[in-house]
C-alpha cells in the first residue's frame, strides 16, 4: 500500500519514518510552524491532546480505616519477595560486607524513581494515590508532549485497592465498583485530576491531567481478561485460539463487555471534548471508541482522532478468522488515522479491509463512504535521557558491582520478559540447554538470568512449563558449585534492572511476535557504561528493522543456540555493536511527539 508522506517527514528505503530534524526540538519546531501556519487559516487548535488508553498510569486505594463505611476481606498477607540481587547473594553464599548490602537494598530513590515513590494522600482523603508500573514506552511519550501541549489521559482506574496509609507492607483487596456512591467518585475523580506525577514534574513541562473512567467490574474484566487477552492478543501475535487454550473461548461471551467498555470510554471523552482538541487512542483495547465516539453528536463528528495500535497487527488470512472483524475494522476506521509500529503491520490492516469489508484502497488510506482513513507507520521511542539519568542512581552501582563479584569468571546471559507465551521464554530455555549440550566446553562458564514479570492475567500452565524445564537444565548440567539457570518470577525493582542490563555480557530477547518491545533499548543505553556488550533479537519483533545492527533471528530455530557465543568467542578484541546500534534509535523519542505531527500535516484539520 502506498503512503503518502509530507516531505518533512518522509520514508526511507527500508520504509522506516525518518525526519528530516532527528531531534525532539527538531520535530517540535516543525510542529509549532504547522500549527502556526492553521491558526493563520482560522483553524481552531486548542493546544490539548487527550490521550485514552486502558487503565491510569496510578494506582488508587482506598484506606481502611474504621470511619470509612467500607471493611475490606482479611486475607492473608503474602510473603514479601526480597530483591534479585540479594537472593543470588545468598544463593552463592558470598561474603558481602553488612554496609555494602545495607546500602544496595535500603538506598533512598530519588523523586524521579517514579513508581517507587510512596503514594499520596492528605490526612484527610481516604484515597491513596501511587504511580502504576508498566507501559513505559507510551507514557513516556506522552509526556515527551508536555512541554507544549496541555495533556489529558482518560482511562479506567484499575481495580480500587484498600489498605492502610500505603505502606508496600500492607495486604490488599479489590473494592467492588458497585460499592462506590456517586459522591465517592466526584471527590475520586477531583484527587485523580490533581494528581502529579514525579515524572511530570521537570523544567518547563506542563502537569499532565487525569480523568478516570469508572466500570463495572463484570465489564471490566470481561472487557480485559476476556475479549483483549483470549480473542485479541492471541489473534494480534498470530496465535489461534486452541493454540493456548484447553478450552477454545467463546467469542462471544465477552463481546458485549468490549462494546460497554468502549462506550463507557468514549461518553466520558465526549464530557472533556473541546472542539479543536487532537485525540489519540491508544492500543487494541478500544478499537471500537473512535467510531462510537464520532456517532455521539455533531461536534464529536468533527473531532480530530487518531488510533496508535502497539501491537504486531496481524494478515488478513490470520484477522479473517476473527467472528466480529467487520466490527472491529469498522471501529478503527472509525480514526482519521490509524498508525502502527512497523509498515507490513500498516499494510496487513489496509489489506484486511479491502478482503473483509470491500472498502477501496487509496493512496495513503482506506476509502469508508468518502471519507478517508490515512494509515501510517510509526516506530516508538524511549526516553532515552530519563534512562541515562536512572542508571546513575546510588542504588545502580552497589547492585551492579555486586553481581559482578557473584558471577567472577562467567559470561552473563540477561532475559527479561512478562509471562506470556508469545515471548517465546520456552523456546529461549530451549535453546540455551542445547547451547549446553552441544558446546560442553562452555559448562560452568556461562549462566542465564531469566525473569518473567507477573502479567496481569495469570498463566498457570505456563508459569509450571517454565519451572520445569528450568529445573531440567540445572539438574542436566549444573553442579554444586554452578547453576547454569537462575529464574525469578517476580516484578523487579528498578535499580534491580538496570544494574542486571549492565552487567550482562549478552542480552536474549527473543519473542515469538511482538510489537514494539523496548528493553532492547534500555539495554543498549545501559551498556554505554560498561561492557558495550551485543544483544541478541527476534526478527519478529516491531524493533527489528529499527535495530538491525543487532544479532536477528528465528526464536523457533534451536539451532541458533551458536549465536550465543558469538559475542563470548571474540574476548576483549570483540567488535563494539552498541554504538552502531544506538545510532539507529537514540533520537526516537522525537517520534512520539510526531503523533501531533501526523495528525497535522496529512489533511486531517
């Protein structure tokens, strides 16, 4: 499919978006003179971007305390999970002095750590409030927006937590959303909109705005767990669904959940909506909101809507197996753009409406009745001077140097991934026992740290498959004195991951099919300081083309396993792939704020 791109910002040959300034200033001046050169036609821009997306980037708990009305279930408390680095101390049992280990897992986080900070709330609320884990990449971007645009994010609360005062101590439970009166939501939602952020606080940044949606909780998690994690995220990593299932899920049975949640979504934003507001949807949760959204009246009609999709999108020999695609395809084109990580993921949705609904392609988009849907790609970024500025922190560098003394005299493979079975852990396992088996000599001198990060669904099966074969390969090929596999499954801290990211001599990350998966970027930016150390990426991820300096491959080959030496075999006189690879991504950030960019020059306002 064609796509046609401004001349300011235009495709490479490969189809990458490059801009012609590489910089985020670059791009905001570019952004100021299209603006400038609107209001000069007596096109009205109201200076806000409200971005929707699944759930806050905060937690919310309500107090237990007595005077509250509400007494949450007693359950009882779980075992606190002490920090990666302190485990594999005790494990190898070095002698660590007491002030080095006090110092590595008691240093205080600076006010920037983010979601290590303490919730907030005055003596007098009975809500706690404390930043969410996860989704870095996107928040980031957002934010990279608030120094010239007033934002919102519209999104639901999350499940309503209960507790005392917020210690990370403490046991919680889930308030059922039937429970909340209308005037706990109004003075809810007033916390939530004053709300700050440390990561919005910075020099000549604007506070970012939030604004809760409340859901039934049947709508929520029929919404969540059902429709988006068993129909849509199988089908998005070209998964079917009796591939993962004992039980083929029923489409159907969480259909109406997706379309409550989506409604419920798009009549909070019709509330906020400004004539002039630029909108961006953000990822498969709410494919059905721009649609919904326009229908409400005459002004959202109007309104500027763009849909950013993080995931891999599929073919449409896989998407035609959906039953409600024409729905969804009419949902998403309900956009006045549609956007995606990587080209054939633009050029997949183009062709799955042309064989599932018929409409016409034409250059640029999707041709709906006249109105034209423009389809573009758009690669993500991290933040990459918040990241340089976090792995200087006082907790990095005591953590780092004592996994350097743990594992003396070995090569350091690093895995991170959530648990979930398109992040091809297994296959990764797999891979490494054969390494073993097939290259004895490098027993006892290589080891794998694997993590998996709880995901919010549970994956029993998969969590017992990945024990198991962890188990396997240290009693194979470990001794007392070695084991080849240690695997944490856990939410580590952050000072935790990035001293894991610098001291490896190898990262692994290898999904099955992923989106834009960003901790390849992290670990380039981490290596700047120490080991300057390859890493190793499926090429069915988002970032592949982006990083192609990297090692690539095919995560369902074992026989890849030799690769993992490559960067071991060359010793000290081993050629410096970070550098080359950084170069590639180090200014991507400047793409986030392209978001305003994409909506502005293609004929949208």
């Amino acid at each position: 499919m064609d796509h046609n791109y401004p001349s300011e910002y235009s495709t490479d040959v490969q189809g990458e978006v490059t801009s012609q300034e590489s910089t985020l200033a670059g791009v905001r001046a570019i952004v100021s003179k299209l603006e400038a050169d609107l209001h000069s036609k007596g096109i009205t821009l109201s200076g806000r971007i409200i971005h929707v997306t699944h759930y806050l980037p905060i937690i919310t708990a309500l107090k237990q305390n007595s005077d509250n009305g509400f007494v949450a279930p007693i359950s009882p408390p779980k075992t606190p999970v002490a920090d990666i680095v302190t485990l594999e101390a005790e494990r190898a049992h070095h002698a660590v002095t007491t002030a080095s280990s006090t110092e590595s897992v008691q240093t205080p986080l600076s006010p920037t750590a983010g979601t290590d900070c303490p919730p907030e709330g005055s003596s007098s609320s009975k809500w706690l409030l404390s930043p969410r884990r996860g989704h870095t990449a996107m928040i980031s971007g957002i934010r990279s927006l608030s120094s010239t645009h007033e934002q919102i994010l519209l999104a639901w609360t999350g499940d309503i937590e209960t507790g005392h005062g917020g210690s990370s101590q403490t046991h919680k439970s889930s308030v059922p959303a039937a429970t909340l009166t209308d005037e706990d939501k109004i003075t809810l939602e007033a916390e939530i909109s004053n709300y700050t952020s440390p990561l919005d606080l910075g020099e000549g940044k604007k506070k970012v705005n939030y604004v809760p949606v409340f859901l039934d909780d049947k709508v929520a998690h029929g919404h969540y767990e059902g429709y988006c994690k068993t129909i849509l995220w199988p089908l998005f990593h070209y998964l079917l669904w009796e591939d993962i299932a004992t039980e083929v899920p029923s489409e159907s049975k969480h259909w109406n959940a997706y379309v409550q949640a989506n409604e419920a979504y798009a009549q909070k934003l019709a509330e906020i909506y400004r004539p002039g507001d630029l909108i961006w949807v953000h990822d498969y949760h709410l494919l059905l909101l721009p649609r919904i959204f326009k229908s409400i009246s005459k002004a959202t009609a109007d309104a500027y809507v763009g849909l950013f999709i993080h995931t891999p999108f599929p073919s449409s020999e896989i998407f035609r197996c959906l039953p409600r695609r024409k729905e969804i395809l009419d949902g998403m084109l309900g956009a006045n753009l549609v956007v995606f990580q990587k080209f054939s993921y633009g050029r997949h949705f183009g062709s799955s409406c042309v064989r599932v609904c018929g409409y016409e392609s034409v250059h640029g988009g999707i041709d709906v009745a006249g109105q034209i849907t423009r389809i573009l790609h758009c690669s993500v970024g991290v933040d990459a001077d918040r990241i340089s500025q976090d792995i200087l922190r006082p907790g990095v560098a005591p953590k780092l140097a004592t996994l350097r003394s743990l594992y003396e005299g070995k090569k350091i493979i690093i895995a991170r991934d959530k648990l979930d079975v398109v992040k091809g852990i297994v296959q990764k396992l797999k891979a490494f026992e054969k390494l073993l088996k097939d290259y004895p000599q490098w027993r006892g001198k290589v080891a794998m740290i694997q993590v998996t990060s709880p995901s919010l669904t549970d994956a029993p099966k998969l969590e017992r498959q990945v024990s198991e074969l962890v188990a396997h390969i240290n009693g194979e090929f470990g001794s007392l004195d070695f084991i080849p596999v240690h695997h944490y499954h856990q939410t580590i801290k952050k000072d935790d991951f990035y001293a894991l990211l610098s001291v490896a001599d190898l990262a692994l990350i290898t999904p099955l099919r992923d989106g834009m998966n960003t901790t390849s970027m992290e670990y380039v930016i981490c290596q700047q300081q120490t080991n300057k150390a390859p890493l190793i990426l499926s090429e069915f991820m988002g970032i592949s083309h982006t990083m192609a300096e990297a090692l690539q491959i095919n995560p369902w080959d074992l026989g890849v396993c030799r690769k993992f030496l490559l960067p071991f075999r060359f010793g000290t006189d081993r050629p410096n792939m970070a550098p080359r690879v950084i170069s590639s991504w180090l200014n991507a950030l400047s793409r986030l704020s392209s978001f305003v960019h994409c909506l502005i020059v293609h004929d949208l306002i």
